[in-house]
C-alpha cells in the first residue's frame, strides 16, 4: 500500500456508492471544481460540475437502475489509481452488464481531478 492512499481508496469506494444509491451531489462533491471525466475514453471530455451533472443526468436516464460492483483493485499509485469494476444496468425486466476500467488522478485530499473510464461493446453482456 502506498502511503498516503486511503483518501483515494475511500473516494472510489464513494463514487461507486453514490452512482448506486442516485446520490447526484454526493457523486458530484467528489470531484474537484475543474474535474475532467472522459467516459467513454474518446467521447467529449466533461469538466466542472455542470457538466459533471449532465453527464449523471444523461446516464441515469438511460436506466430504471443503475448500481456498480468493484471486481479488481483499486491499484494505488501516489496519486492515481487505477480499479476494474461491473456496471449493472436494468431497465424493465433486463439486466446489462458492463465491463469497466477506470483509471483516475486525485487531489491530496482524495477528490477526483480526472478519470478516464475504458469499456467497450465487446465488454457488455445480458444478466
């Protein structure tokens, strides 16, 4: 363990929290003022909280319900971290899996600077 890194552990396990629970400002009070976030990488980068809010705004309504489940790390190096985990998605009676990497910068108090999350369709499956 790297000194120093229980901020950071503590904030990914918040964000994952929050995005499951819909706690919009909770998810959103992780970030510092001028976060990027990048998800998918290559799709627009968002930055500051207004866009931060439209982003979970957009992706919260694209489900009944949303909720995440780490499968690996997070891996905590100075001030990055990198954690594999699952989304899973239901709308209706469906359940969709999909399959993520997020690799992240924090500030030294364990806000989220910026976080670049890596999936794909060849990462999502039926529930």
């Amino acid at each position: 363990m790297v000194s120093g890194d229980d901020p950071i552990r503590a904030t990914i396990k918040r964000y994952q929290e929050t995005f499951g629970a819909g706690d919009r400002e909770g998810w959103l009070d992780l970030f510092t003022a001028d976060a990027v976030l990048e998800d998918p990488v290559g799709a627009a980068p968002r930055q500051g909280r207004e866009e931060l809010g439209a982003f979970w705004d957009e992706t919260h309504q694209l489900a009944d319900r949303s909720t995440v489940r780490m499968v690996q790390g997070p891996a905590v190096c100075g001030d990055q971290a990198a954690w594999a985990f699952e989304a899973h998605v239901e709308i209706g009676e469906g359940l969709t899996i999909i399959s993520i990497i997020d690799v992240g910068e924090f500030a030294a108090d364990g806000r989220i600077r910026h976080i670049r999350a890596y999936w794909d369709p060849s990462g999502i499956r039926s529930g």
